[in-house]
C-alpha cells in the first residue's frame, strides 16, 4: 500500500487530474507482468508524477516497472532472474 504522504500526494494529484486512478495503473501492471503487487511508490522524477511497482510475477520473478501516473506509459523494466 502506498504510504501515509504518498497516499496524501496522490489523492490531491488524482484530484488535480494529474494523474491516473491507481485502478488504471494495476491494469497497466496486469497486463505487463500479471502476478502480485508487493509494494507501490509514487515520486516525482523531473516534475512528473512516476508510480514505482514492485510485483512478484505468476513465474515467481520479481519485476519492477516504473510508470507515467499521467499516461500509463511503462518507462522502464526491470525483473530480477
């Protein structure tokens, strides 16, 4: 779950428009990797709002994906073999 600020941070962003429900941003994730959600973060990176997700695929892989909370674009990937 997203802690206390981030919790407070993306409401009021959510709010504002600037970014996605987190409901869009879990099917973002269901559809690149499937599997669990372990942690979710969301941070600002060059003034824009980046939601960094932490899941354990179906396989047992742990995947990172960091992205766009505006756009749902993935912008990066990471899986631990």
């Amino acid at each position: 779950a997203l802690a206390d600020a981030d919790n407070d941070r993306a409401r009021e962003a959510l709010a504002r428009g600037e970014i996605l429900p987190l409901s869009r941003i879990l099917a973002v994730v269901e559809r690149e990797v499937g599997g669990r959600v372990i942690e979710i973060d969301l941070d600002r990176d060059n003034g824009r709002y980046v939601y960094d997700v932490e899941v354990l695929s179906r396989d047992g892989r742990l995947v990172e994906l960091s992205i766009d909370a505006a756009t749902g674009t993935v912008l990066d990937r990471d899986e631990d073999d």
